[in-house]
C-alpha cells in the first residue's frame, strides 16, 4: 500500500507567509527521509491564514528539486478554475521535472468562495470539468487536436509538452457525494475521497456506488481507491488531544461559515454545532500509535483503500515541531503495520 503525506502548505497566525512555504517544504523533505511514498498537495485559493498554495504545480517543481524518490501528487487540482491548454502544458512540464513521479488528481472543489474569486458561476462547474478533462487528455495523448465545446474552442493546437509519463500522469477524480462516486466509476478511473466535508461513515457508505459504477460500465477488474485522512499520532490521548483540537475545531467552524454560502449549507450548519469529540470519532483518527494503526486498519477493511495520504496539520495551527513529531511517529510506529 502506499503512504503519503497531505498537506495544505499551512499558513498559522503569527507565521508570515515566508515562513509557511519554509515549514511545510521542510516538512515534503521529512516525508522523503522517514520513508513515506508521495506527497500530495491541495489547491485553496483567498484561503488567509490557512494557506499559502494556491499554486501547487510551482510547489510540485520546488519539491522535485529537493527530492529523489517521493511521488508528488495533486490532491487536488481544480479543473474549472483554470486554462485548459496552460495547464496541460504545466502538468507535463513538472512530469518531466519530477522524471515521472507525478500523480495527478482532480476535482471541481465545494467551496463556493473559489469560484466566486475567480468570477466563475458555481453552477458551470461541472460542464467546465468535463470539458477541461477532454481538452487535457487530448493535449496529452494528440499530436495536435481541434476542440469545440461550450466553453472553450481550439483550432490545430499542439501542446508542448508532451508528459513524461506515457500516456499521461496517472488520473485520478475526487468525489464527495453519492451520486459523483458513481460517475467516477463509470468513467473508469481511480477515486479520490477525503475525509474532510465527507465523515469516515459517509465514505464507507458510498464506497458501494463507485464500484457499482464500475461495474455496469463494464470496466474490468477493479476500481481503485486512494483516500486522505487526517491523522495525528502522539505517545498518548490526551497529547493528541490537547496538540489537535483548538485547530481542528478552527477548521470545522470556518469550513462550515464557507459552505453556508453554497450548495451545501446543511453541512456547513453541522460542521459549525459539531464537538470535538464527535470530529474525534467520524472526521479522524488521533491517538496512540496502537489506536491510530487499529482504526486504519479497520478504514481500511471498510472501503479498500490502497493510497492513504494522511493529513498532519487540520486547522493550520498545530506548530510545526509538533507536526513533524507526529509524522515521525507515524513513519516508525504506524506505517509498518500497514503495509
């Protein structure tokens, strides 16, 4: 199986944003040296005091230059936010940067503030994902390719260049309800999930409609699943606990204040009444090195993951000393267990 790191690149109070980008680079670096397999990065745009990468393609190319091994994975680029041919062209320009160690997932994202900064409608969302996807498989795999669509036109374009890896970086797509595992499914690709605005229990319940998906399009063998999970290890419960939930309770409060605004607005009611302890149980998995292996396990049983990337830093402000414990702790006492 293989084992990541997620990370926001994240920016806490009192840090300036040179800072931030120092910290969680040295953190990528630390993945390397404790054995992880990838780091996977997000997008967040106008995300203050929370982020500092909005633009993960550039930081990809930062850390191909520090490492030699980790995969360097996209978790994940926002599709309708973005010239389809420029980032065909960026995508393959860091697969050869990286000599082939790119995974690339993407997704449209569920809060509404992105598309509102960059003056999208929320409800092209979908029609420009898809559209996007076509542009960017034919950009990759067509010498040169004419595109009509709604949104975007091409005449006898050739995109330069082309990837590294053969047809392409491999493809995966982010679903957070029902209906969209199902879609992923049915395109034949990889799943992308996060336990984020979506509960461990939500995951193991919606599982099913992807590899249904999967199977009435008639794709052989079957789908696979990667999935980001915050976690966060410490010699004992009450360190964890005590390291963890004045962040973690940040992010629920202002996740769910920026989905009052959309589509979403019971969760975001939810994500604003919700406890730590209710979080605890069905948002993460904190703990002991003992708890934290025995849950993943159990995850694992649940919804057949084979890529974890685990999530350090929920809510930007854990320090980054005790970040790196965690990961260190992670790498000696959990991984082995999980291979």
């Amino acid at each position: 199986m293989e084992i990541g790191l997620f990370t926001e690149f994240e920016w806490r109070p009192g840090v300036d944003e040179a800072q931030a980008f120092d910290d969680s680079l040295a953190q990528t670096t630390m993945a390397e040296d404790l054995g992880y397999d990838a780091v996977w990065l997000a997008e967040l745009h106008f995300q203050k005091e929370r982020s500092v990468l909005s633009s993960p393609l550039v930081v990809g190319a930062a850390i191909a230059g520090r490492t030699k091994r980790v995969k360097i994975g996209l978790a994940v680029q926002v599709l309708p936010l973005i010239h389809p041919l420029r980032l065909a062209e960026d995508v393959a320009t860091l697969d050869h940067l990286s000599k082939g160690r790119l995974d690339f997932g993407v997704g449209r994202s569920g809060l509404p503030g992105h598309y509102t900064g960059f003056n999208i409608p929320f409800n092209e969302s979908r029609e420009r994902f898809d559209e996007t996807l076509e542009i960017l498989l034919k950009a990759w795999t067509e010498d040169r390719f004419t595109y009509e669509g709604k949104y975007f036109q091409f005449q006898d374009v050739c995109a330069v260049s082309k990837p590294y890896q053969k047809p392409h970086p491999p493809l995966r797509i982010a679903a957070t309800t029902e209906e969209s595992y199902a879609a992923v499914g049915r395109r034949g690709l990889p799943i992308f999930l996060a336990v984020r605005t979506s509960s461990i229990s939500e995951l193991k319940r919606f599982i099913g409609a992807y590899h249904a998906g999967w199977r009435e399009a008639g794709h052989p063998g079957r789908g696979e699943v990667g999935v980001i999970v915050p976690v966060y290890v410490a010699d004992t419960a009450r360190g964890a606990r005590e390291d963890t939930e004045a962040s973690t309770m940040h992010f629920y409060r202002s996740v769910g204040t920026a989905l009052l605004e959309g589509p979403r607005r019971e969760v975001g009611e939810r994500f604003r009444r919700m406890s730590f302890d209710e979080a605890s149980k069905d948002f993460g998995i904190s703990g002991t090195p003992e708890l934290v292996t025995e849950r993943l396990l159990e995850f694992r049983e649940a919804i057949g993951y084979t890529k974890l990337a685990v999530w350090m830093n929920v809510g930007s402000r854990v320090p980054h000393e005790r970040v790196l414990a965690s990961m260190r702790l992670f790498a000696e006492r959990v991984a082995p267990r999980l291979a």
